[in-house]
C-alpha cells in the first residue's frame, strides 16, 4: 500500500480536508498519515504523527518512518515554529527518496518576474516593481492616485497595504480599509518602508479599479488541479466579495463566495466577450508555464481581476490553494477535489516505477 503524508506545521491545520481525503484513500491503496517538520526524530529520522484508521474513521497517534509521498500544506508566518520549520521542508524536498505532490512556488517577486517575461501572460501582469526605497513609492504616485503594497511571501490578504495621496500627505490603510497612518514627510514614510521590510520584501503596484458599484472588492478564484494522468483541469471558478469599505476579497477577511456564472450573466455582452478571452487565455497557458519555470505543481489557486473596461488582470498564484470556494460546487464536484490529492499521487507512483 502507497503511503502518503499530509504536512502541516500545526497539529490541528486543515484537519476537515485532510480527513475528507483520508476516508477516500483506501479505495485507492493509498494510507495517510499527518505530521509536523517539527516533529521528525533527526536521530532516527522517524516521525511522531498520527495515521488515519479506515475502520474507525478516527486519527491515531503514532510513530512511523517518513512516507514515500508528501502533500506540502505548510503556511509559514514570522513565528519560531515556521522559521525552524523551513530549513527541514527544504532538506525534505532535497531528497531523492521521496516526491512530493507538488514543490511550491517561490515568493510573489520571483513569480511576477516570469510572468511578466511571458509573450501571452505578461499583458495581464499588473506593473510591478520591488518597494525598497520611498522613491519607489513616490515615483509610482506621480502617475497614480493609490498604489498597493503586498508582501511577497503573504497569503489570505494578509499584509496588504493600500497608500493614497490626500492633497499634501498619504493615508496608508491595511486591507480591511482602516487607517493605519497619515504620512505627511519624506522621513516618516522611509520609516514606513524599512518597517515593511524588515518583516518582508513587499511588491507595489498601482491600485486598479477592481470593485463593485457597491464599493465591494471582488475577485475571481479559480482552482486548477492535476488529475489522474498528470494533465492540468479546472475545478471550480468563483468570485469573491468583499465587505463594502475594504480592500480584499479574501475569505479569511469575510468574503462572500458566489457562483461565477452569475456574475457573468450579469456583464455587457461586448464586456463579458472581452473577460472570458482573457481568462481562457490565462488558463490555457499559465499552469503548464509556472510548471516549466518553477518546477511541477499539483493545484493552483489562480486570482483575476477585472477591471471597468473589461481588462483582466493576474491578481497572484497560490501553490497551497484554501478550500473554502469549493462550497458552492454539488457534493459529486466536491468529491471529485477529495479525490484529487489520491489520484495524483497514484499516477506520481507510476512515473516512479517506470523509471
């Protein structure tokens, strides 16, 4: 029987998926177990986790050798646990011995850079520039009214900061749209920026026009997975509503999920004609040309916006996409991305053997 390890830093992290996922295992030959980077005995190289019992639908504690398969849904802060977590991920992923689901993308800069080198993608690539000084931000300002600040390695909205010029001064918002300070000097906003980057590299962009008549933010979620042959497939497509006065539509923030389709409906013929060219475009060829540049992945979480005029526009790249739009799909769909994880890793197991 192939095993397979769900890695998370956190013992209790994304249990409801991983047990959804472990009660389809058995059908496909496949054992699962969970465990923490931390929790690898570097003596022994055994790990103390827990197994999932097929017969009792329950986890158990125990202690096992490393599996052969590993699903990385590791999401690391500025805590102790992730930075101790971090080197052991990467010895792990150094390893002939084991393969991993998919090996996960660097951070947002070094994605924006080959994106942007593309032919096709990089004419949905927002201009993007590395914050490092306060003339970066200064010189994007003189163009436009309000630029976004997004930490290269941050997810869930988290970090986000919008600046807006008001007359003399900058009003610096976090994502959730409060005022966070108002920069009235060059000194306070060098300030700013070397607080910025001491917990993270940040990327600016101009703030593009991405909400609704009802000043919610909005964006377009899409979950992309490979299947059983390797071959990349669209799960499900949503949009996501934000509350009225933020700046994200990220679901940890209180976003709304809702049915793309309706959203849709609801364009201009000439606009919705306009959208869906550039959103297949994007789908055609983002997932295989992140595969060749950063190596193979097994699911992406892909966020578009689209603008008044009908632009559309790569928002980020997720490697460890959430689950939480796959709520508006029927219970068979749903399966279908349980499943997934299983399938994939059997066909990983294949190539394995052919080799």
């Amino acid at each position: 029987m192939i095993s397979l390890g769900f890695v998370t830093l956190d013992e209790q992290q994304e249990r409801g998926y991983c047990t959804e996922v472990a009660k389809r295992a058995g059908r496909c030959g496949i054992s699962v177990c969970r465990f923490s980077p931390l929790n690898i005995d570097p003596q022994t190289e055994y790990v103390h986790g827990s197994i999932f019992q097929a017969e009792t639908s329950e986890w158990t504690d125990a202690v096992f050798a490393i599996p052969p398969f590993l699903y990385d849904r590791c999401f690391y802060g500025h805590d102790d646990r992730s930075k101790k977590a971090k080197p052991i991920m990467h010895w792990l992923k150094q390893r002939p011995d084991l393969v991993f689901l998919g090996y996960g993308l660097p951070g947002k800069w070094e994605v924006y850079e080959s994106l942007s080198s593309h032919p096709l993608l990089s004419a949905y690539v927002p201009p993007t520039i590395r914050l490092e000084r306060a003339d970066d931000m200064l010189e994007l300002l003189r163009d436009e009214h309000a630029v976004v600040a997004k930490p290269v390695h941050g997810s869930g909205g988290r970090g986000i900061y919008v600046i807006q010029k008001q007359g003399k001064t900058l009003s610096v918002q976090d994502g959730l749209g409060q005022e966070r300070t108002v920069i009235a000097r060059r000194k306070e906003l060098e300030r700013l920026i070397t607080s910025l980057n001491r917990r993270d590299g940040y990327a600016l962009q101009p703030l593009l026009p991405l909400s609704t008549p009802a000043r919610e933010p909005f964006d377009l979620r899409f979950l992309l997975q490979k299947d059983e042959t390797g071959r990349w497939i669209e799960r499900v497509r949503a949009v996501r509503i934000g509350r009225p006065g933020t700046w994200v539509a990220n679901v940890r923030a209180g976003a709304d999920i809702r049915p793309f389709a309706d959203w849709l409906d609801h364009l201009p013929s000439p606009k919705r004609i306009l959208v869906v060219d550039g959103i297949e475009t994007i789908i055609r060829t983002l997932p295989t040309y992140i595969d060749s540049e950063f190596g193979p992945l097994f699911e992406i979480g892909l966020d578009l916006g689209v603008a008044d005029n009908g632009a559309v526009w790569i928002l980020d790249v997720n490697s460890k996409p959430g689950r939480k739009v796959i709520s508006i799909l029927p219970p068979e769909q749903q399966n279908d991305i349980y499943e997934a994880p299983l399938r994939y890793c059997l066909f990983l197991a294949s190539e394995v053997n052919h080799r």
